[in-house]
C-alpha cells in the first residue's frame, strides 16, 4: 500500500514534468504570436501616420482599434497565467496530499496496527 503511494506521487512528479514542458511550449507560442501581432500593430501605427496626414478622424477610429487589440492580447495573456498557476497549484496539493498520506502510513500504521 505504501509502495503504491510512492509510485503515485512519482506520477504526479511526472506529471508536474510534462505540464512544465507543455507550459513552456505554450508560452514558446505565444511569444511568437506576441511578436507578430507587435508586428501588426506597428504597421497599423505606419498606416495611422498616412491616415492622419490624410484625415484626423480616421486616425483617432484606428488608434482605438490598435488600443482594444492590445488590451484583448494583455487579458489573453493574464488569463493563460491564471490558468497556468491553478493548475500548478491543483498538481502541488495533489502531490502535497499523497505525500502526506504516505508519511501518515509510514508512521502511524505500526502504531494503528499495534493497538
């Protein structure tokens, strides 16, 4: 029994392990798609400079939009965070628990089983 607890919590190690390497991918990704759309946004910014030389009410619609798509990107992102570190801390409680578990049988099974 004690035995089959240890394996679980180095399940939960590996676990741990693998949604760390998925983590990183995940955030590999979205750096990428961060670099891109700051891309996007500073040739919005070029277009902004040719709408306002043109018409200044134009400019003010696009400078909106290019503030809305950065805000939507920013709470993207702070929400992957969030999500980042619930899991994190599910797997760490998890583990936590099942190691406690293992110490309780470790040291009060022979008193248990002597009484």
């Amino acid at each position: 029994h004690i035995f089959f607890t240890f394996e679980i919590s180095i399940l939960i190690s590996l676990l741990r392990f693998f949604f760390w390497l998925i983590t990183l991918f995940i955030i590999y990704r979205f750096y990428i798609i961060i670099l891109i759309l700051i891309f996007i946004v500073l040739l919005f910014l070029f277009l902004n400079l040719l709408l306002y030389l043109w018409n200044r009410h134009l400019f003010l619609h696009w400078l909106l939009l290019i503030f809305l798509l950065l805000f939507l990107i920013i709470w993207q992102l702070l929400l992957l965070l969030l999500i980042l570190i619930l899991l994190w801390f599910i797997l760490g409680l998890l583990e936590f628990l099942l190691i406690m578990r293992y110490l309780f049988l470790l040291f009060f099974m022979p008193i248990i089983c002597f009484w």
